[in-house]
C-alpha cells in the first residue's frame, strides 16, 4: 500500500510540467497564420483593386438632391460637371494681332521739318535774345544781345554781339567771330577774335571758350581773351529759362566781366570789373517773337567803380527795362 500511494504523485508531477509547453504550441499554431513565408508568395493587390473596382458606387443611380415633380431623389448630372483637367489655353488671340505695314511705320514717324541729325548740309539759326530799351535818372538807353550761327551740326561760324548805348552815345558795343567745333553733348569749343568799338578806342582781342547747357538746364558762355597790347580779359554769362506756363517764361541772367589789369583809357580795372543781373518775363506769342518786362541792376567793382566815380557817374544803376525777343 504505502509502494502505491509513492507512484501516483511521480505521474502527476510528470503532467503538470508537460503541461504548459502544450497550451504554448496549440496558441502558436503557424499552418493557421497568414503571414507570407517570403515576399514571392505574398498575393499580388491587384485582384483588391479589381474587387474595389468592381463595388464602386454607381452615382448615376444615385440622387443628391429632392425633385421638383417627384417624393425621390433627383439624381445629379455628372456629364456636365468638369472633374478633368481645364481647357489648355489658346495658342492665339481671340483678336488677331493685325501684321504691321510700312503705311504703319510711316504714321508712327511722321517726317518733322529741319533737317536730319549729323548730316553735311548748311544751316544757319538768329537769334536776338534781347533788344530793349529803358528811360532811367541818368538818360533814357538801348541795349541789345545777339549771337547766331551758320554750318554743320558739327562744324559752326559763330557771331556774337553785345552792346549798350545811353543819350545817344554808345557806352560798350563788341562783335566776336568764332569757329565752332562740337566736342560733346550740348557742348562747343569756340575760338576766333573779339573786336571792340567802345569804351575808348578800339582794341582786338584773341579769343577762346565754351559754351553749351550744363546740367540742371543753365546756359553757359564762358570765354577768355588776350588783348593786343597783353592785356586780359574773361567773360562769364549763365542764362535759365523757368516756365510758368507755355508761354509765359522767366529767365533770370548772370553776366560777370574780369580784366588782368587797369585800363584808365577806357575806365576798366582789374580783377572784377562789372557785374550784371537781369530778371526778364516774356510772353511768347509766338515760338519767334516774344516781347518782354524786366529789372536790371549793374554794378562796377574795384578801380573800375573808382573811374566811374571820377567821371561824376554811379557806381551800380538799376532800371526797369521792356523789349523783345526774335529768333529766326
């Protein structure tokens, strides 16, 4: 009895070790997994995509929306709905651009009086830039400003001329003729002779410059002389023209004359000897006459103001001036 009662505990230890790894290898049953043994055997998706394919909702029998004569649905007309690309754009335009023509191209240019630009032909242009008068406390005056020119774009003769006259008596008259060359734009080189009348007795004078439009618009003549007898002298004068309106135009003028040394025989010192200023308003009834108002103020500096005074003359005079302009 006691032999039986040892055996039967050793077959239920025996059990219930076992026992364990047999629920693991019934959990871990491979043959019922669908896992791919290796990436050959795994099934293709396309037959998904046909059964997908194949159970696509057919929205033609489908209604979106309720009818107007009908309790069901009104079905939605996807023909005429664009769920595709847009419409490439034309290759054209809608309004043909027409082929331009030589009756075009001669209409955009219409041909403009003068003459064509750095050509070889002869021209000549006048201008009177001022002739006026004025009746001032020392005597009633005329005075004049005039320069023109005569040749090519390129190649110009030049004429100058400035001059004043009170009572009857001219007090400085000059006429300068010069060779013009363009060197650059809006810019000549002038070089030629100066020939005074007055004050005193005559002189000559050689002479050298520029003239042209410096920037801003300002219009610049600047030339410089050697006298006969080594005297020296320079002339400045800058011009601007301000338009009020078309035709109405104000032009301010500086004028500055400069000698290398004293003259008594015509009244002229050295250094700084008179300066010029001018306020003139036009009105241009056309683009070649305009008659002008203006103020002028003069004064003389240095030995030249002592001459005048010894002369019984004012050193500075203003005076209201009227005249006009020409060109032609």
């Amino acid at each position: 009895m006691n032999r039986a009662r040892r055996t039967v505990p050793l077959y239920l230890l025996i059990g219930l070790t076992l026992s364990p790894y047999r629920l693991l290898a019934q959990e871990m049953d491979h043959s019922k997994m669908h896992m791919p043994a290796s990436p050959e055997a795994s099934p293709s998706p396309q037959p998904r995509i046909e059964a997908a394919e194949e159970k696509a909702i057919d929205h033609s029998k489908m209604g979106h929306g309720m009818g107007a004569d009908s309790d069901g649905p009104m079905p939605m007309d996807h023909a005429a709905m664009n769920h595709g690309d847009e419409a490439a754009a034309p290759s054209q335009p809608r309004t043909p651009i027409p082929v331009v023509t030589d009756a075009d191209r001669a209409a955009a240019a219409p041909p403009l009086g003068g003459h064509p630009p750095h050509d070889n032909s002869i021209q000549q242009y006048v201008l009177l830039d001022r002739l006026e008068g004025w009746d001032a406390d020392p005597g009633a005056g005329t005075a004049w400003a005039v320069q023109g020119w005569l040749g090519t774009d390129l190649d110009r003769l030049w004429l100058r001329s400035e001059g004043e006259r009170v009572d009857g008596h001219t007090e400085s008259a000059d006429v300068e003729v010069l060779y013009g060359r363009s060197v650059a734009r809006w810019w000549d080189v002038v070089a030629g002779i100066r020939h005074d009348f007055a004050p005193g007795g005559s002189q000559d004078f050689a002479a050298i410059g520029v003239m042209g439009l410096a920037p801003y618009l300002f219009e610049v003549q600047a030339t410089g002389y050697i006298g006969q007898s080594g005297q020296t002298a320079a002339r400045i004068e800058v011009e601007y023209e301000m338009l009020l309106t078309n035709r109405l135009i104000l032009q301010p003028v500086l004028e500055a004359d400069f000698y290398g040394r004293n003259d008594p025989q015509r009244g002229i010192g050295s250094g700084l000897s008179t300066a010029e200023a001018g306020l003139r308003l036009r009105y241009e009834i056309s683009r070649q006459f305009a008659p002008y108002l203006g103020i002028v103020h003069e004064r003389a500096f240095g030995r030249t103001a002592d001459f005048r005074e010894e002369e019984g003359e004012d050193a500075s005079d203003t005076r209201v001036v009227a005249g006009f302009r020409l060109w032609f």
